[in-house]
C-alpha cells in the first residue's frame, strides 16, 4: 500500500467520530452549522502543536520518581498541557469571531455583558468538536506508528477528548464573566483526562475502566449539550465598569 493511501486511511479511519458528531448535530438540528463546525475542529488541531510544545518543555526527569513522576506525567505533562492548548485556541476562535458562540435565533450578535445559556450550548459544543480536532490529529500521528490501535482510539481516546473538550469550551466562554468558574471547568476537563491516562498507564487496572470513564464523560456532554435550549439570560455577566 502506497504512503498517500496510508495517510488518507489514518486519517478517514481518525475521522469516523467527528462524522458521527456532525451526523448527530444535523439530525438534533442544532443551530450549529458547517462553518462553525469547521472552524472549531481545526482550533482543536491546531492545539495539537502548543501541548506539543509544553509537552516538551516539561520532559524533565522527576527525581523521586515512582508514584510522583506518574502523577505528574498523567495529569501536568499530558493532561493539563493538552486541556490548556485546547483552552488557549478555543479562546483565539471565539475572540476572532463571537459569532460562533453569541448569536441569537434572528442571527444578531448578543451584547458582550450578557451570557445566554445558548452561548454556553454552543462553546460547549464547539469544545466538543475542538476536542474530536484534536483527536483527529493525534490518532494519525500514532497511528502512522502503530496503525492497529486507530479503532481502539477512535472509541476510548477521541470520546475522552470529546469529554473534556466540552468542558473546556464552556471554560473559554466563561472566561471572562466567570474566571473561577472557566478555572474550575478547565480542571475538572484535567482531572477527567487525567484518570483516564493514568488508567491506561497503569498495569493491573482493566481497560474498561478508563473506556467507561471517556463514555460517561461524553455522556454528560452531551447531556449538557442537549439539554440547554433556554434563551434566558445565563446568571454570569461582565462587572460594570
């Protein structure tokens, strides 16, 4: 098999959840449309390049190693330069253009001083997205290495990014109304990656334990993505100034 079929192969076969996703959002009739779509999933690649960077960075060796070095690979080095990457471009994407999160039915901005519970919807589900774009990445690249664990990765590693990307997506549009409450969402999208790396690392713990922590978490998402329909003004607004 040729090198081009190879790539177009890890990528479609990294893809099949982002399809899935968008399948999804089409059916529920979110007002979520392809440009939007498009736009979040490539801020969620292109996070792939600064956790790259913090990742390497951090590769320093931890001197009491053992259970402290696991620790701080699973949870700093990994997990929390990842969610933070992906944190950082969500917040790049809705500065740039306030229309994927701020839009009302009629097709008119929203004030800045006002968070709608619709504005929290759709940075939640552009998180979603943002984390499937990352994923996508991040399963071709290993997967160019070892290509028998891509339809493992598209089930447990792409719905855990999934997971805490939509966390990390609220955490960007909260952001500035609500710092502590966007810190606490981004660690609790760390936290949640974090177990499930530290599931898969450890010898001794089942397998399934790390892939019914992605699929619970991305089942909450989506319950939270699905269950916000109310246009009421959300309870966090900017301080006067």
């Amino acid at each position: 098999m040729s090198g081009s079929w190879v790539l177009f192969l890890l990528i479609f076969t990294s893809s099949i959840p982002v399809l899935a996703v968008y399948i999804w959002f089409r059916l529920a009739k979110y007002q979520f449309p392809l440009i939007r779509f498009l736009f979040a999933l490539l801020a969620g690649a292109a996070a792939f390049f600064p956790a790259l960077m913090l990742q390497n960075l951090l590769d320093f060796p931890i001197s009491s190693g053992g259970r402290l070095a696991l620790f701080f690979y699973v949870f700093v080095r990994v997990a929390f330069t990842e969610e933070l990457s992906r944190l950082l471009m969500l917040i790049i994407l809705f500065r740039t253009n306030s229309r994927i999160i701020s839009e009302d039915n009629t097709g008119s901005e929203v004030p800045d001083r006002t968070l709608s519970f619709n504005d929290v919807k759709r940075g939640t589900a552009a998180g979603l997205v943002a984390g499937l774009g990352f994923a996508v990445l991040e399963s071709a690249v290993i997967g160019a290495s070892n290509a028998g664990i891509l339809m493992l990765r598209a089930v447990t590693a792409a719905p855990l990014h999934a997971a805490c990307g939509s966390r990390v997506g609220a955490a960007a549009v909260m952001f500035r109304t609500n710092p502590l409450q966007a810190i606490f969402r981004l660690l609790a999208a760390t936290a949640i990656h974090g177990i499930y790396n530290f599931m898969v690392a450890r010898p001794g713990i089942p397998s399934i334990a790390a892939v019914l922590i992605a699929l619970s978490a991305l089942a909450s998402s989506i319950m939270t993505i699905r269950g916000m329909d109310s246009e009421k003004a959300f309870t966090t607004t900017l301080d006067k100034r």
